[in-house]
C-alpha cells in the first residue's frame, strides 16, 4: 500500500512532513494499526516526495506492520515529468521516469495537482478552534464511498496563505487557505487522520543541489 499526498501552488520552497494516521477499530487510544510520516520538498512549481512503503508481515510471531520509503518522487507539473529515484542525492540512479500527466497520475503522487472537482453530497462550516496555539477554521463534509456514509473534519490554516502544499486542493482553493489536516469518520468513528507539519521555509544547499540535478534531468533549467 503506498500512500501519497498534497499539491503545490506559489513561488516558494521549504520542506512539509505528512503524517497519516489509521486508528483501530476502537478509535485513537487503542493500538494502531499502521501510521506513516513521510517528507515532501518543495521549490517553485516542482516537488520531491519521499514515496513509503506499508509492508505487512503475518507469520508465527505474529501479525506486524512497518514502514520503508520505497523511492523518491521529482514531479514537475510544467513539463509532466515524474522521475523516480532511488535515494536523495544529485547522482542518484533512475529508477523510472514518466513523461506524461497520464502515465504518472497514479505514481509519485501527481494527482495532488489535480484541479478536479471533489465529489461530496454537502459542506459544513463548524466553529473555529485553536490547537497547539495554532488557529484553524473548521468544515464538515460529508460524502457517500462504495454505500458507506462517512464524514471528513477538515482544518485549514489561513496564517499560512499561499504555502505551496495543502490537501483538498480545490476546496482550498475556494477558501483561500490551506487544507493542513483532516480526520474522516466512518459511522461517526474517528478512522484516519492526516496531517501536515510545515518543517522549514528553506532547502538547504545540499537540498537545493539534488533540485538542480533532478531540474536537469528533467530537461529544464533549474529555477
């Protein structure tokens, strides 16, 4: 199982850490089945995402799960370019490389530039709250998978207008702030939550060569 997040949008860079969560069958508190972190960073309209792995082992000690990063996502939405590396660095062997929007739309994440519409059956504003002396605005919103009636909680962050990464890209868009964190409920259970630490607003030089690199490969200029 190999999870994926987040667009891009503004002339900025930095690095933002996913983390997704998946409780029990008895909701936050009890042991979880998996949780996954994983990193993105992000310069101009190109990202670089670390791409985990969830394995799952099921023999005589038991039943466990773990996590690895199978391989580092470089998107580039203006060329619809997807390459895939194996560790990040500025040499770095190629491990695929996709050089159009429909061939890597399910790889690296690239769906998450996606403008297309959601699909709900209704929109909720809620109050809002401040957690961590962070403040965030509160929707609800409701929608109908496969028969099952879930409901997602979803917080945006308006201080950080304009940041390149956010989930729910156009329902963002329509608020004019990010989406940064969502919990979804199925039969009013709390089952999964994601959410999206901003880590820095700058790369390092190290991080800013391997964008060179991977710019270059792409065919580009680096920006």
């Amino acid at each position: 199982m190999i999870l994926f997040s987040c667009c891009l949008r503004a002339q900025k860079q930095g690095i933002v850490k996913v983390h997704v969560y998946v409780f029990g069958p008895d909701g936050p508190g009890t042991t979880l089945p998996f949780d996954i972190s994983y990193r993105i960073w992000y310069k101009n309209s190109r990202s670089i995402q670390e791409v985990p792995l969830l394995v799952f082992k099921d023999d005589s000690s038991g039943k466990s799960t773990s996590v690895k990063i199978k391989h580092f996502s470089y998107l580039d939405p203006d060329r619809n370019v997807c390459i895939n590396y194996a560790s990040f660095s500025g040499i770095s062997k190629i491990l695929k490389h996709y050089s159009n929007v429909d061939s890597v739309s399910k790889n690296g994440g690239w769906n998450f530039y996606s403008d297309a519409k959601l699909t709900y059956d209704s929109l909720k504003n809620l109050s809002d709250t401040v957690i961590n002396n962070i403040a965030y605005g509160r929707i609800r919103m409701d929608r109908t998978i496969n028969d099952d009636r879930i409901y997602l909680i979803l917080y945006f962050r308006c201080d950080k207008k304009g940041t390149w990464i956010t989930a729910f890209k156009t329902l963002s868009d329509s608020i004019g702030c990010p989406i940064v964190w969502d919990d979804s409920f199925i039969k009013n259970r709390l089952f999964m939550t994601r959410e999206l630490e901003f880590v820095s607003d700058k790369l390092s030089q190290k991080e800013l060569t391997v964008f060179d690199a991977w710019e270059k490969n792409a065919g580009g200029k680096t920006l």
